[in-house]
C-alpha cells in the first residue's frame, strides 16, 4: 500500500551527516538516558539490549526490525520537520465555512479555556478519575457537566459523556430495551421505532447496534405516522422508540401525544437533542421522554471533522442503575469532607462481561470538560443570549429566503432551515455549486431541497454571504450587511420564544447553581480552572504506572497541529475534496499502523478500543456471512480477558465460552483446543490479548491461533498492549486476522482524565472488505459494514496526534520504545522481586511492558486488601497502579518508556518502604486497623489535627520518604467513601458550592 | 493622524443589533460585574458612575469620552473579529528566511518550553519576585540563568537579565566610569574606545548615552589600531573599552592583547559576545575581560523582530556590587532551609535617584527564563552539538563560496561569514537583489560585502538554498542537497574546534552542574517546569495588590498572536517591505496611544517605562538644543517620584531638583514655583507622575505645569498611573509635553515575572521630530535622537498584546477601564478606612486607582513593620502589595478592575483579620516577637513541627480566615533573611541540587 500522496519534498541525509536534524524526538520521548539503560540492562544481568529482548520475547514470533525508509517503513522526521509537514497537510484543507449542521456545529471555543483545558498538559494528561483523591478537580467538573445536561434536559441523571451522539442513541436503545420486562415481547419481536427525521447517521448507528441485540430497528414512515405505528406494534413488540428534538431538518416537533402512547405500552422513549436549543425549548425531561441524548460540541468544541467531542446521555431516576458510561456522584471522605468520586461502580473492571449491554470505558471527559467550562464561562443569561442570537438571525435568513420565493419545509425552527429551493425555480445541485463558490457548504438532502444551519460563528458578514449565494442565483444583485440589518429592526427581534412553537417554549429556569453564575470574567475562570487543575495528579507531577493503560509522554509537538483552524474548523459532512489534508493524513496513519500491526488494512472509525472490538467482531461477522457462515455465533474468551471484551462479543449476538488459564498464567491450550472442537461449527472468533493481561508474551499464542482457525473461527487479537511489541513482534504476526490499537495508548493520544481515544482497527486482507463504511461519506471496505461512529473517520481530529508520533519516531524509534518499554518494566520487576510476588514471567523470568504484582498475602498477613496499597501509595505522592485487575488481589503496574530512570527508581524505593511498613504490622509493631495503610491517603488537613492519636506520626503519615519535603502531590480529600455516595446517589453540583 | 491602513472590512452593527457580536471582551476583562458595581457604588454613597467619577477625577481636566468610531476614537472588537484581524495583519508579513545575524538568529523554541512557559500564565503572570517565598520557582529558574551566563562567560557574577545588547553594552560602559578612579581623568575627557566591528546598533546605543555621562565614544580606527589607540589615551583619560567576540563579521578576533593593555591604564574590558559561540570558544572571562554582555535569543527565543529577548551580563568579582539590573542569590529561610531572592538590593526601591548610573527595573525575567530552560532541556553536551552543526556548516558555506570565486573577508569564524562578492565580479546589490527572490535575507553590509550568519535552524535544503543563490549569480545549475553533504564528507568535520583559530578553542568544561544534565527528555522537562512553577504565586491564584505595577488580566485573545510564527520570525533588520504586518501593527498602535495620552506622535521603541523616561529626556534634551537652548540641565522631580525618575534625569546629564509635597499629599506649588524661579535660565523639565505615586489626581496639576513652562522648561509626565485615567482625562491634557506609558501596566502586556515590558513614549507635536531613529532602520522623528534601543522598534512582537487589548476595550471599554480601576480601589480605601489609616485623599475622601495605606503606627503600638505585614499576608494566600514606596511605612494598594469584587472582599477581609491580630498584640493578648507576623509566613513545613511551642495555634498561622482550608496558595520556604545571603553572595546554581 504505498503512500497516497508522496510525503514533502525534501533531503533525508544518513545519520553520520553533519545535516542530520539535532532536534530528533526519540531522545525526548524516552526517559531513562543513554548511560541509564546500561545501568538497568547490567542490574538484569544482561550485557545488550538484543539478549534482553530475545529472553523476553519469544524468537519465534519475531518479525524484522521496522525500517526507516519511507518505502517499506517510516522515516523519522525530526520535531521541526514534523512540524512543517503538519503545515503543509494542514494547507491541503480548505477552510470553507459549512452550515451542513446534524448535530455538528462551528464552535466558538472560548481562547481562555482553549489554552487552559486543552492545550494544558495538567488537563490532558490526567487519567480517568478512578484515584478519586488525586482526581477531585475534574471530578468537580465533570459532575458541572453533568449539570448541565441535567438542568438542560430537565431529567434528574447524566453521566460524564459517551463517543458521539450516534453511539449515545444506540446506548439509549440498548438501555430501553434492558429496562422492558422481557415478557413484552410476545411476538418474539423487539422492535425499536424510530422518527425518520433522526439524523441519518444516528439511524445508521442503531441499525448497526440493534442487530447483535435482536431488536428490529423500524424507521418509521413518516412523523405523522408514529403515533399510529406505536399503536400498531402495541404491548406486543415496541420495546422503544426515538425521536429528535430539533429535528434533523430543523422542525421542533410536538412529541408529547407519541411520547405518551410509546410509554402506554411500556416502551421507552429516547430523545436525541441539542443542548443550545433547550435553553429556550420545553425540555424532554418535561414531557415526558425517558432518556435525551445528544452531542455536547457546539458548547465550546471544535467541530474537527466529526471529533472527538463529549454526546451527553440522561435519564429517568428508575433507569439509573443501568445506565452505560461513566456517572460521577458526590459522596465524602473519611474526615467527612464533601468529595466526588465515580459512583455506581461505573469502571472497567466492573463491565458486567458477557452480560453487558454496554462496553464502554474511553469516553470524552477532556471535551465534557470544555463543554462543562463553556457553560461555566457563559452562565445561564450568556447561552440563553447566544441561542437567542442564533435562532433570530434564522428568523431573517428564513425571511429573506421567502422573499425570494424560496419556501421553508419545516414550519418550525431553531436553528435549521429546510429549504426547498425547486419553489424557486432551482435545482439544489445549482445552489450547492454556488455555495461551494463562496466557500459556503450547505447540507445536502437532495435534489430539490437543502438544508441550512446557523451557529455562534455567524456574524453579519457570513449571513450576508450566505444570503447572497440566493441572491445571485436569482439574478440579483448582492445585497450588504446593512439591508439584514434593517429587516432585523423591522422584524423587531426582540422575541425571546422560538418562532412558531411558543407552546414549547422553556418557561424553566436552567444552571442556576453558583458555578455557572460567578466564573464570567476572565480572571474568575481562569482561576477556577486552576484551582481544578491544582487538584489533580497528571503526568506533570510524576508517573502513572496504570497497567494496559500506557501512561507515556503527550508530547507538545504532537500535540500543537490540534489546535489549528485548518484540522479544527472541519464538518464531517464536508464534501472530501475539500479535506484531502486529513485524507493524506488518514491514509498515512492508516498505513503505518498496518505496517506496525502487521496487517494490510486499518480503519479509524471506532473511537475507543472497546468501540474497535465491537468493530472487529461485526467484520468478522460479515466475513462469515459472506461465506454463508452466518451462523458462526460462540466467541472463545479467555477469562484474563478484560470485560470489554465479552461484552462487545455479547453485543454483536456472540456466545461467550471461556478458557481457562493454566497456573503460570498462560493460555490453557488444552481447554482451547477442546472448546474450539466442541463449537467448531459454530465457531466465530476467538478474543486474546497479546501480550496476555497478565503481562506476559504467551507462549502458545501461535499454535492458539491455529486451533482457532482449524476449527473455522478468526482471530480477535486485542491490541491494548501493543507498546510492547511494536517493531519486535506483531499482532499479525503471532496469527491475528483483525485488531483494535488503543492509539490513546500505543500511540500517544492523552487519555484527556477519561477519553478521547481512538480504536482503529487493522486487519489481513480476507477481511478488508468488510470495514466499515459511513451512509453519508463512503468509507471503508468494498463490501463493507455499516458505521459504528456518528462520523466517517470517528474522531478525526486526534489521529493528527498519533500521526505525528509516529513520524517522529520512525521505524526504528517506535521498536527502541517497545525495548525501553520492556526494559523499564523487567527493572521494576527484578527490583521488587526480593519484596513482592510477581504474580507471572515468562521462563526466562522476564514479564512483558508491564507487571502484575500479588498483594494478596498480605490480607491475610496483615489485613491490608489492595485497595490500602493504592490508597497509601499516595502518601508518596504516587498515582496508584492498576488495581484488582485482571486479578483480584493485585497491582498491574506498566511504567512505559517514557519514564526517567529516577522517577522508576522513585517509585520502586515507595514499594520497597510501604513493604517495611507492612511487616511492621506483620511483626506486630503497628496495629492491624489503625495504622498508615487503612488511614491513607493523608490529605495536608490531617496535618492540623490537633488530637494525633494514631500510633504513627504526622510525619510518617505524609513524609514516609525524605524526597518528598522537596515535592509532593498532596491528595486534596481523605480516603473516598464509596458506600455512602451510592447509598445516596447525587450526581449534580449543589447550588452554594463555592471554591474560595 | 489617519490609519495608515484601512482596517479590515467587516461591518459594524450598532450595539441594539440582533448582529452585535456577543463575544465581547469588556465584561470578560472586567472583574466586578454589573450587580457588583451597583453594590459598589451604593457602598461608597453613590447613586451612579458618573457621580463617583466626577468626585476622583477635577472636572477641569476630564476630557470628552474616548469614541468608538474608527475616525476619531477606537472601535471596539469582539475576540473573535480581533483574532480575524490579527490573521490578516500577520499575513501581512512575509516569511523569508533571514541569515543577517548581528545579534539575532532563528532560534528553534522547544515546543515544550513554548507551550508551558510562553503560553503559560502561571509563568506569564507573575510579578518580579519581590516576594521571595511566593516565588521560588522562577527564582530558580533565574539563577539557572545567572549560571548559564556565569559558566559560558567565564566571569563569576551574572544578573537576571537586561534589556538589550545594546543597552546591556552601554550599562556595561557606565559601569566602567563607576568603576574607574576620577583622579584618572587627567585631561577631562572620559573616553570609551570601541572597536568598530562592534554591531553598528550597539555602537549607536553607545553614542546615545555616552554624552548623557559626558563620556567621549571613540570608535577606532580599525581593530588593529585599537592597542595603539589605547596606548595614546593611555592612563589620562581611558575609562574603558569594548570588543566583540565574535565580531559582527563573524571574527574571532584575538582580544588578549589589547585587554591586558586596556587594563594596563586601569581601564576595564567590556565583551560583546554570543552564548553559543562560547560553547565553543575561549571564554572572554578566561582572557581577562571584565565585563561580558551580549543577547540569549538565540537560546531558544523567537527573533520576533527585535525583541523581547534577555540581554545579559556578567562581571568580575570587583565589579559586583555595582552591577546594574536584578541579581537573584541563594540564602536562607528562617527555618534554615536554602532559599532564593533578589541579592544585594537590586530592586527598584534601591535605585540610587540621582546618583545612579543606571535605571532599569523591568528587564527580561520571561525570555531569561525561557533561555535557562533551552539550556536546562538541551544541556551542554546538547548545546555543544548545536554549535558544532552550525559551525560545521558555516565551513561547507565558506568551502562552497570560495570554490565559485567569492573571497571570505573573515579570516576566522563561527558562524558568520563577510563575503567580497567583488571578487566573483558582482555586486551586493545583485547579491540581494537574487537572495531576496529566493526568499532568502542576507546582511546588508556595503556595496562589495554582504554577511551571512547561520544558526540551529538551517537545515540541507536551507543551506542548499543559500548556496544556490550564489550557482545561479554564477550562472551555474543549481545543485542538490547532496553536493553538499559529500563536501561534508570530503571536509572530515569531525573536527571539534572553531575553524582557523584552534588557539581560541574552549577547554574548561560548562554546565556541569545537575540541573544541565537531568532534564533532557520532554517528561522531565515537564515536570521540572511544573515543579517550579507551582512554587509561584501569579494572577492565577488571586490577586497582586501591587501598587503602580497594574497586575490586570492579561487575556488569551490578546496573548494568542505572539506565539504565530509571523510575528515570531522576523529578524528586525530585514527590509520593512516584508514587515508591513507588523508596520500596520505599530502604526495602529502608535496612534491609538498617542489618542488616549492626549499626544500627537509616538514612538515604541524604548522596551521599558525607565527606558521611556530616558528617552523622553533625551527628546527635551534635544528640542532644548534646536532652540539654542542646550544648556538647560535642571530637572525638577518631587519626591515622592518613583526612583527611575531621577536616575533617567542623572542618564541624560540633567541636575535633579527636589520637589517637596505638602502634608495632604499634593504636590508644594510653592515648592515649585520658587525652584522653577530660580532655576528658569537652566531649567530644562518638571517630571512628575500623575494621578501622583500616591494615589491621588493633583488638583494643582495644570498650574504646575504652567509654572514650568513658564520658565522655560518642557513637563515630562511618567505614565505609569494612566491605568487610573485613560478616556477620563489624559496625560496631554493635564499639561504634559511628553510621557511614557507602561504597555506592561495600562496596556495589558503581562509582567512575566519581571518583564518583557515596553515603555513607549508619547509626546506633543512640538517635540515629535526628536523622536528616536535607528541607524539600520531609520524611523522616528525628522531630526530625531539616536536610538535608545538595539531593535528600530524595541520588544517589537510584544506589541501584539497592547495592540489587540486597546482593539478590543474601544474607546468606551477603555473608558469604562478606568471607571471600575477607580471605583475598586476606593472600595478598597472605603471598606478599610475604619481600620487603617488612608494616607491620602483628595478633598473629597477619594483616592485615584491605588490607595497607599499608612502602617508606620503599629510600629510604636506593635512593634510591627511593613514587612511583617507583607509576610503575614501571605499566609492569607495574596501577594503583598507594594511595600515602603513611595512611603516607607506604608503599602500601596492597587486592585485593577479585572479583580472580581469577590476577591476584592477576600482582601479587604484578610486585611481587617490583620488588624484584629494586631490589636492582640496591642491590647498585650499576644507576644510582641513571637507572634503571627514576625513568624510569617508559614510555609506547610511549620505542620510537621513536632514541637509547637509558640502562643498561637498551627490553624491561626496557616488558616487565619475559614475560607483558606478551600483554596490556599502556601509559601515554599520560611521568611527570607536577605542579610545572610548579601554577606555571603551565592549567585548561581550548586553542583547537586535536586528537585525530587
Ligand atoms: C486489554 C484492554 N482491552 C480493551 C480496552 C478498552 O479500551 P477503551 O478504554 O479505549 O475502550 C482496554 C482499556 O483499558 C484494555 O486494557
Ligand atoms: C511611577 C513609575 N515610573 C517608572 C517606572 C519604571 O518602569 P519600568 O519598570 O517599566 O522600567 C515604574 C515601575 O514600576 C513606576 O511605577
Ligand atoms: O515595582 C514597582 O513598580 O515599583
């Protein structure tokens, strides 16, 4: 697959030339220097890196070294050159201004919080807050998020984001039909109407979603209609249905008559809307919808060729318990302070596996955040006063149009007009070609009419141009600002309710919490966002040893090309010739990750590794269907596997059988062997993760594969622990047909505190064919699925991330990672052996990226649970390891490459101290409930205390080590009570919090 | 004075239209919103603004509002439109690539440095670090500057940064005269013999302020005159010398000789030189140099068109107590602990008035710390390999020219080479006239010569570039980048030392302290940053009460075109036709300043509010002499004038005059008119500060000044109040002939910790023709003074910030400015005046912006000092105010109006907290030495202390108000003891400190 488009013109000189770049990134992105990897590769025993690396991983899965040439590998390019080429990729897209709308908008993003949120490493760099003690600062804000979609909604729950609005509607269907007593279904139907002027891509969404589920998606004739088709399919078979409020064409429909019938017979009913225009619309939550979802951008993010950005999700109290995502609450800590922690056990390691409904993990909290601080920076007056702008100034476009002869479909509006341009004598292929003259892109609907979305961005001039495209097709002369002006005073805009719906009109007030009424001033938000961040552990403060979570550096270069307009300012829907930037960039990313995967096909659509598993599945289902073999339906799971990934076999329809491991930790190759040959008629895949969860390069992985596809299955390798193998081995090669990256991983994208990420998904040439495609943009393979994101390229925006690492590494920068990867965990796992269990190695002893030390000894020795370990791990000013999983009583630790060798050796002395301060409980020198463990973390208040009656010290408490009087990340809470917070679920911010 | 050029077309709606933008800046720059203002005013007894207003401001020099009409006012732009306009006028600029040198390279910034300090506003932000234990971060990071200096110089003092090379150079001079016996001045005459391959603007610098110090400039004849030149002026009359190294035409010249004679007459040896030739070179500090100066731009710096950069400078032992500028020295806490802070005095507070050489205050705090962490990041290994490459290209550069024929003047060199491009028969003109078409700047030296100068950024194809230019005017095929990299090969550049001059070559070690060998790679770098950033107090935890320093907002809108690599890339000398971005820029600029001081002309180019009295003195000095009057040498200065005052009149030659007030504060018209009198044959200027430094609007203003010219002299008003003014009155109009304004105080340009600042100066028509030129760029008046700085336009990329805050306030933001700047301070003064003493008033109770409050009685009651106070709030989480200026017993306040009124109340508050824990102490409850105040502040260590015998609580020392326990930014270190460190001065960083 050679390059689309040949990279930039320029010299690449061998690198004992005196032109050599000095500015080459390896260097920077890894941490332990030169001198330091001879130090750890000798403390291992071992003389070179390649004799390390041969007893880690097996020769016979090794592949030859990626290159560095731009035919058969990758060059690197250095931090500059990198940044010139981004220029240029950047200028190949054309900023045109698009009015396409369905559910993308241009977006405004205020520069205080562009600069403080999202180009902040403080923010972007932070984990999912699962250490909530070190997390209360985007807890605070995300629960703001939440608030806004509560008060917007007007219904009493919201989790902390999903992927996009497409995949939002799906979770919503899959949650009604999870919430519809099963015996409703006596038809042995489970139909899920939907409104035909939901956005196609949400319907094309669902219709991918609703297969695996069993429900038959029916879109209904027309709008008029629904009342009569809920009837029709009565208590017998309607588990749901779906409207949108605006609708895709802009109509704001009355759905309270269909709402009622739909729950008449105990369905549910799902509303997908738009949080601008519910701060004039009566909510969904109003009248009566069970669950309102819907895409956050507009509030303040770029719209980024379709991502990523934060779809809300809310629901009725009654539906609570089971709704997908993450969900913050408030709760308290052990001194009884306030605290916010994630509620509801809404965390990977508890997906409900072959039960779920839902896999999701990755969401979007850096863009809920922005979102959350938008409507903070505006307050209730400020969004009210920026819907107010945008509704009247498509009251005069409508008004001019009209005059022109030009009629407007919908009756109603907010933002959107349908217009049908055949009344005025005209074809729409006319009106977009002169559109498209003026840099303007309309939404295309078809060949007699077109649609019209306004936003914050436009100002006069832009509707000016925008009614001069008309103006000009009807052979007029073109009009100035100033004559809309003057229609404006003449229409006398004052009026605050939506044209034509004065019935729906929001009588309620939204955000009147303090939050969104005090940070309005620049200095004020600016403030608060620092207070937040000041909360918050990130990798600016020190390592986060997340096992399969790949903490590494973000670096700023690969991160400066996001905020440009040319990536940012881009409508998914946009004709593709006018973003041949990101089709450069897309296609190279694309070729190399299948050039590092060691497959000959990628797709980066599914924007999260678990969205990319339910990919991955759906393409091998189709692979089987094209082979007749449709019925392919058991899905082999190890039991190590991670929960996403017997719940993403659930949701394509698959049976879960599980195998066994063997106890060293590898794959039970027996048990595999029997339960392929026991299904292999029915055989459909079989999900492994390679390197295995438990940090170790399978032995057997080879011959697992083979069984798998003498018995008829494909192979699902699961990618999350790719940074161990990249350059050394591949996923393709140890026998994998299809796999997903977690490039939010492997490839650098930050975890922005809980998502974006993107899942791409690679895979051999049998099933390329089958990549997904997009109903609105073709994409994918020639005979392919449907969409499994809202947008064409999912998250397009981020990929510039993974792109540019890639680059600058080059072939062989990305294998030294994988070494240094490897090195960095062998050396803490050699280090602590004499102190810890480490739970698996391979036979030469050796773990892979990452290590999965055994805590559980110590709950019987001494009645620590490794929740003590993580807890007091913060007293020295730790980010705590992947905890209880995949085992239950263990630390899966993974350092990465980019950690300097003093900050492993930092947090090695930690483990070494904390196991001192076990045997002293141990030898029973401290008490076995009141001691440092059970009582961590130690916030700076335990400091003021002025009774100190536990047996240890303050200092001891907060300063086990000496470094950390020079500096240390002090928990801002104590210990989180999670019981009390689920007990009594809050999950909206009060109304008198106040932060000074 | 219309615009130069129309700004961009756009349409401009009146403020009821449905199309007024809604992102406007005004209610985000402003802290007190509507309600809060209402309070306000209700609080002080008004009914309305205007009311109050006219109560502050004597009706009798208000002028009319400022307008918001392009023609005769400043229309207001939303953020958005200014970013638009900002992109067009940046567009505006061409990018050529500039190989001109003299001081100014292409600097690659490490991205991570640009995104995390540069853009940064907890670097930004931040004031001078006057308060010691709020600001260790950037202490450090301005002593790892000092130790660049000091290791790379080889001399054993270096400050934190000067304003220029040029101004760097003459501070350099002067401090020679402070240095040098009078009694050698045998002959009257006071001679600086100056080599004349110093750069031709340094040079001008020179003559500029030579004759202020009655010093003869003497430029030699020629270099190797200068040993006889010095021995004819011998003991009688030299005071110093200067050589650059490497020259401007890139020798390394062989200054030993000459040093040791110059020396020999008890004369003192000033160096120009450039840090990274030094990584390279024998240090001049090593052959005997005294003093070495140059600019560290090209660590990591934008060239930005001249400025802002860090200048710096560094001395002998001998010369150290004299050194101009801010030094930073290691000293002790009062726990014992090692701490940082301003050494030996070097505040403004310490200028030495009339009897002082030098006069500056701002410097360049931002780009010095920008440049130690370039430093930090590539450590010297890493810098020594960059010099290397440019070294080594330089020589494939010179084998190439010389090969078609070109002669290099330059017998040795760097990075710099001076081309005969007679000898291949051409001229310089053709030269550039084929350099500039392929987008290429070269020096522009004389008809025959031309320079080029090469630097990190040059790349193959760069360096093919060049060389082309030359094939072609050959008549020659352009070669490829590979002809030039087999010369490389062919040349064996392994060769470490400078061409030609391997007797210079640099043998002592540099930067082997751990700092410089430990933060290499980008996780590291981060962190550090991090580290020290969260030592510092800045605008982003609260408030900077600093009186006279304006702490406002300094938004992101304004902020963002800085970092564009269209203002960021241009060198300063490169033909203006490809600077009409930044012509545009700085004309707009220039009239909307000269609009609201009341002045007709303008000019930016003094880059600091001391170096704009300098120059305004310069341009009296100058219109005095074109009317026969040069004679005229008496300043009058009241004083309470800020020390800069004086020391600018001392500069310029001027005898300075004291000025008495009266006991209410106001100026002693009496006083005045009796030294005016008396003086009127010599009297040359009145400088005088309004609104006063004491807070109030002189009533006796306009008499004043009639008084003045009366006699004969012209009325210098310092602007650095005009925060309290701007649209209400203005500096003309209260009488005023010429004034600097503060772009870093009313205008918005952020402190950054101690500067970039720009002090443009503005005068009346009479005086513009004086305004300064520059030598390379001519600019300025008609029959202007010399340049004042080494850029034609000073900090010339800085610009951008004042340039879009004036853009997007219009004139009735900028008015409204003022309004809330007073109304908040005289909130302050209201709610306060039942517990502190408000010094002064006028007579209607009210102060202007800043209110100075007087302490000077808990001395006798409590024994407590300013100081004590200023530590003690800090443990309330604020910045202190300025402390003992202008009175020494008093504070002065300033708020701004960017503080919301809930901060302003969190300070009243503390502040009245204060006074309850003073009355303890009076009223005998608490211990006159051992209490809260002389202990303060209390850093987080106080917690740990097992023993707490002191009277009052932990929580009394570090929560004294209930709000902190939210929201608390704590003091690093205990208080500092300033003695200890000046006895012991410690002015660079020690060989093993570590940070983790
Ligand atoms: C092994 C494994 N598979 C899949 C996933 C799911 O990826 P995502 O969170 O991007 O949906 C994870 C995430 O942690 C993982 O560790
Ligand atoms: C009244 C006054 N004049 C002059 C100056 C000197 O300005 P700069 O620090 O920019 O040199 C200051 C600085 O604080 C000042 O307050
Ligand atoms: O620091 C002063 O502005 O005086």
């Amino acid at each position: 697959q050679p390059h689309p488009y040949p990279p930039s013109a320029s010299y690449h000189p061998s690198t004992s030339s005196v032109f050599t770049p000095l500015d080459t990134f390896l260097p920077r992105h890894l941490g332990p220097r030169d001198a330091d990897v001879k130090d750890m590769l000798s403390a291992l025993g071992y003389k070179d890196m390649d004799s390390f690396i041969n007893e880690c991983i097996p020769k016979d899965v090794r592949v030859s070294p990626l290159s560095d040439n731009d035919a058969d590998g990758i060059r690197p390019m250095s931090e500059l050159e990198l940044r010139r080429r981004a220029e240029e990729v950047a200028g190949m897209n054309k900023g045109m201004k698009s009015y396409i709308g369905m559910g993308y908008h241009n977006a405004i993003v205020p520069p205080v919080i562009q600069r403080n949120v999202l180009e902040n490493p403080a923010w972007y760099t932070a984990y999912t807050p699962y250490s909530p003690e070190q997390a209360q600062g985007r807890l605070e804000s995300l629960i703001n998020f939440q608030t806004v979609i509560i008060s917007l909604t007007s219904l009493p729950i919201a989790n902390a984001s999903l992927l996009d609005e497409g995949t939002a509607a799906a979770e919503g269907m899959a949650m009604c039909l999870a919430n519809v007593p099963k015996a409703k279904f006596t038809k042995g139907k489970k139909v899920f109407l939907v409104s035909p002027t939901v956005a196609p891509q949400t319907i094309e969404v669902l219709k991918t979603r609703a297969s695996g589920f069993g429900i038959e998606l029916r879109v209904a004739k027309s709008n008029e209609s629904l009342e009569e088709e809920v009837e029709e399919l009565g208590e017998a078979g309607l588990m749901g249905a779906m409207v949108q409020y605006p609708d895709v064409n802009g109509e704001v429909g009355q759905w309270e008559g269909v709402t009622k019938k739909v729950k008449g017979t105990g369905a549910k009913m799902v509303v997908a809307s738009d949080l601008l225009a519910l701060t004039m619309l009566k909510p969904p939550g109003e009248w009566g919808a069970d669950i309102v979802c819907g895409n956050s951008q507009r509030f303040g993010v770029p719209v980024g060729y379709g991502g990523p950005h934060a779809a809300f999700f809310s629901c009725t109290d009654e539906l609570k318990r089971k709704m997908p995502g993450r969900l913050v609450g408030l709760s308290k800590g052990a001194r009884g302070e306030p605290a916010y922690r994630l509620a509801l056990q809404t965390r990977e390691q508890h997906i409900r596996r072959e039960k779920a409904t839902s896999n999701v993990c990755t969401a979007q909290a850096l863009l809920a955040n922005m979102a959350a601080m938008y409507a903070v920076y505006h307050g209730p007056a400020g969004l009210r006063r920026i819907a107010g702008k945008v509704h009247a100034l498509t009251r005069i476009l409508a008004s001019s149009l009209e005059s022109l002869g030009f009629e407007i479909v919908n009756k109603t509006y907010f933002d959107t007009l349908t217009v049908n341009v055949k009344a005025a004598g005209l074809g729409a292929a006319h009106v977009h070609a002169a559109s498209v003259q003026a840099g303007i892109n309309f939404r295309r609907i078809d060949e007699n009419s077109i649609g019209i979305t306004l936003d914050e961005s436009v100002g006069p001039l832009d509707l000016t141009d925008i009614v001069n495209v008309f103006y000009q097709l009807k052979g007029k002369a073109a009009i100035e600002p100033d004559v809309l002006d003057r229609l404006a005073t003449e229409m006398d805009l004052s009026a605050s309710s939506v044209d034509g719906v004065s019935s729906l009109g929001r009588s309620t007030p939204f955000l009147q919490q303090s939050v969104f009424n005090k940070h309005h001033s620049e200095t004020d938000m600016l403030r608060y966002m620092m207070h937040l961040q000041e909360k918050d552990y990130s990798l600016v403060h020190g390592m986060i040893p997340l096992g399969s979570c790949t903490m590494k550096l973000n670096s700023t270069s690969a991160m400066v090309p996001l905020s440009w307009k040319e990536f940012g300012g881009i409508h998914p829907f946009a004709p593709v010739d006018q973003a041949k930037g990101y089709e450069v960039l897309i296609n190279e990313l694309e070729r190399d990750l299948s050039l590092v995967t060691g497959y000959d096909a990628t797709s980066v659509q599914p924007n999260s590794g678990a969205s990319g598993e339910y990919a991955g599945l759906k393409v091998i289902q189709a692979f089987h269907e094209s082979k007749g073999q449709g019925h392919r339906n058991v899905c082999l799971i190890p039991l190590s596997a991670h929960g996403t990934n017997p719940a993403s076999a659930a949701m394509v329809g698959y049976k879960v059988v599980p195998i066994k491991a063997l106890a060293d930790g590898s794959l039970d190759l027996e048990d595999l062997r029997e339960k392929a040959t026991k299904h292999k008629d029915d055989l459909a895949s079989f999900m492994v993760t390679y390197p295995s969860t438990f940090g170790v390069f399978e032995e057997g992985i080879e011959e697992a594969c083979q069984i798998v596809h003498d018995n008829g299955g494909q192979v699902y390798v699961d990618g999350a622990n790719c940074n161990s193998l990249v350059g050394l081995t591949s996923l393709g090669r140890v026998g994998g047909d299809v796999s997903h990256t977690n490039l939010h991983k492997t490839f650098s994208i930050p975890h922005g505190g809980g998502g974006p990420g993107i899942g791409p998904i690679s895979c051999k040439s049998h099933l390329a064919p089958f990549l997904p495609t997009h109903s609105i943009i073709p994409t994918g393979g020639s005979t392919p699925i449907p969409a499994v994101s809202a947008a064409p390229w999912g998250s397009a925006s981020i990929n510039t991330i993974s792109w540019a690492y890639i680059k600058m590494l080059g072939g062989s920068g990305l294998t030294d990672v994988s070494r240094i990867a490897l090195l960095s965990a062998n050396y803490i796992a050699h280090r602590l052996a004499p102190y810890y269990n480490i739970r698996f190695t391979n036979r030469n002893g050796r773990v892979a990226h990452e290590c999965l030390i055994d805590l559980g000894e110590f709950e019987k020795s001494a009645g620590l649970k490794v929740t003590d370990f993580s807890k007091r791990l913060q007293d020295y000013s730790f980010h705590p390891p992947t905890a209880q999983w995949p085992i239950s009583t263990c630390w899966l630790i993974e350092p990465t490459e980019s950690e300097p060798k003093h900050e492993l050796d930092r947090f090695i002395d930690a483990l070494i101290a904390m196991r001192k301060e076990v045997d002293l409980i141990v030898d029973g020198k401290a008490d076995k409930e009141n001691n440092v463990f059970k009582h961590a973390p130690h916030p700076l208040a335990v400091l003021l205390d002025d009774k100190w009656d536990r047996p240890y010290s303050k200092q001891t408490a907060v300063y086990p080590v000496a470094g950390l009087r020079k500096s240390k990340f002090w928990p801002s809470v104590s210990r989180l009570d999670d019981a009390a917070g689920d007990l009594n679920l809050i999950c909206e911010c009060g109304s008198t919090e106040d932060y000074a």
